[in-house]
C-alpha cells in the first residue's frame, strides 16, 4: 500500500511540476498573445491560398505557413523575389538544402513534422512549429521581438508592435547564400546583419523588417 501511495504521489508532483513549467512559459504565452495583437490590428496582413494562410506586408515577401502539416506540403515556406539575389551574384542552380528557386521566386520551405491536425487560424497554424520543437520559439531581446525558427532563416514579430518600428521581419541566413559567391551586402531590399543565434554565436543575416504602421 505504502508502494503505491509513493507512485501516486509521485506522479502527482510530476504533474504539478509539469503544469508549473507549461505556466511559466512567458516567452510561449506572450509571443502567442503579441502575434494575435498584430493580426488583430492588421487583418490585411493574412489570407488564405491552396491550403496555406500567407502573411505579408507588400505582397511580394510571404510567409505562407500550412493550414495542416499533414497535407503533404511544405510546413513553412518563406517566399521572396529571386532578381535581387541573382543580380547580386546567386547562381540558382547551385542552391543548397532548404533554399529552392521556381517561377522567378527564392524559396526557404521548413518542415516540423506532421502537426496535430488542420488549423482554423493563421496562429495556431504557426504555433504547430512549436509543438514540434519548443526551441523553434525564441525571443530577441535586442529588437524586442519573438521568432519562429525556419529552415536557413526566422520569422520575427513584435512583442509590442505599438511601440516597434519592425513589426514583422523576414530573415534570411547569409552564411550559405556568400559561400555561393553571393555578395550579400547588396541585396536590394535585404539588409545585412550580424546577429547573435540562441547559443550566443555570431551570425550575419539578411534582414526585411516592415512597419505596418506606416
């Protein structure tokens, strides 16, 4: 008897502990609460196309992020013009892993498994990359910004977008796009970045950071 009431009480704690842990995940909840705010204020900033909710600004940058890991498409795709890359020296037949180039579009597609079913909304579809993988969420206290790890990128919003003059912002990792003789310094409309990954390593980075406000 005295057995069973230890592993009954151990598994008591071992849930306490664990509904502790879930509670204290400020960075979960509040990077949940910041994106709902941005949709909120800006609801022309997502629609819906072939199974994917698309996110964008200017409606050539995207991230179009599946409404059902399942479907057998990509999970996240990030998705933006080819020209400035190529003028700046890309050669899209050399792509590596994670990058792709098709009808005039560079490509950065993720995928986090098969998800837990289909999606009714553009922010549980996003946070079905988090169930994955809970470090694919990371929070940039420099920018103020929470993120969402992609394959040879991120997608970062603003904690408070009010008081943000970078909303949302597309990132691209520049490391494989130099070693294929980009010159990624030059890459109209990205801006080049050196910033620290979760580890406290230095990494430069394409940046196209958008202020919906404006």
């Amino acid at each position: 008897m005295k057995k069973i009431l230890a592993a009954v009480l151990t598994l008591m704690l071992t849930a306490v502990l664990a509904a502790g842990c879930a509670a204290t995940d400020v960075v979960l909840q509040y990077g949940r609460i910041s994106f709902d705010a941005i949709i909120s204020a800006f609801p022309n900033l997502v629609s819906s196309s072939d199974g994917y909710f698309v996110l964008t600004a200017d409606g050539t940058t995207s991230l179009k992020i599946s409404s059902d890991y399942k479907a057998g498409q990509d999970d996240i795709v990030l998705e933006t013009p080819l020209e400035p890359f190529v003028r700046a020296g890309l050669d899209a037949s050399r792509l590596t892993e994670g990058l792709k180039a098709e009808g005039g579009m560079l490509y950065l597609a993720t995928d986090y498994g098969d998800g837990t079913g289909k999606s009714d909304n553009v922010r549980d579809a996003l946070f079905e990359a988090v169930k994955a993988d809970r470090m694919t969420l990371s929070y940039h206290k420099e920018l103020d910004h929470f993120g969402i790890g992609l394959a040879r990128g991120k997608f970062e919003w603003a904690k408070d977008h009010a008081k943000n003059d970078k909303d949302i912002v597309f990132v691209v990792s520049a490391e494989p796009l130099a070693e294929l003789g980009v010159d990624v310094g030059n890459i109209e409309g990205w801006a080049l970045l050196t910033m620290m990954d979760q580890d406290g390593n230095e990494m430069d980075v394409l940046v196209k950071p958008y202020d919906l406000k404006q």
